[in-house]
C-alpha cells in the first residue's frame, strides 16, 4: 500500500511541476513576471503532494530511491506532455534515452 500511495502522489505531483516549468512555453508572449509568480503558485500545490510522497514512502525505500522513483516519473508524465501539450513528438533517440534511463532504475533496485 505505502508504494502505490507513493507513487500516485509523486504521479501527482509531477504533474503539477511540469505545469508549472514547461506549461507556460505556449505563452511565450506573456510578462516572465508574471510566468514566474504563476509558475510558484503552481509549484507550491506541487509540494502538497511531494512532501507527503517522500513522507510515506521513506523507510520502505531510501532517499535514493525515493529520488530515482521520483525521476522515473518525471520522463513519463513530461513524455506525455511534450506529446499531449505541446505537440511534440517523441523521436526514437529520444525514447531509446528513456528506455536506458528505466534501466538505471532497475539497477537501482537491484538487491
């Protein structure tokens, strides 16, 4: 239970950081100011859902790999936002890049 409740509030999470770090990139006309001050704002419910993740999941996984999870699912929600927000497609350098990365993840769970 402490894994899934992990990951879905790192899931969560992610999701509001990307927002907050790349959801203005189709505003590009817009004041920074004014990006930055809507980016924290963004970033703060972010925190919400992070801290309790770390929280909750700290002493069935290490910091480290709290991080490593964390990292994990920042490729695939920004995947999907790259895709879904900002048209971007995904090249295969780019996805054989992620698919190396997921094997750092499991080494990092190797016993």
């Amino acid at each position: 239970m402490t894994l899934m409740l992990t990951v879905i509030l790192l899931l969560i999470s992610n999701a509001f950081m990307t927002v907050a770090w790349y959801g203005h990139l189709k505003f590009r006309d817009a004041p920074i100011v004014k990006v930055v001050i809507i980016s924290w704002l963004i970033a703060f419910v972010e925190y919400a859902f992070q801290v309790p993740a770390n929280r909750i999941g700290y002493g069935t996984f290490t910091g480290y790999q709290l991080k490593i999870i964390q990292e994990a699912i920042t490729l695939v929600v920004f995947a999907v936002f790259a895709w879904w927000y900002l048209g971007e497609a995904l090249r295969w350098n780019q996805a054989l890049a992620g698919l190396l990365l997921f094997g750092a993840v499991a080494a990092a769970f190797y016993k």
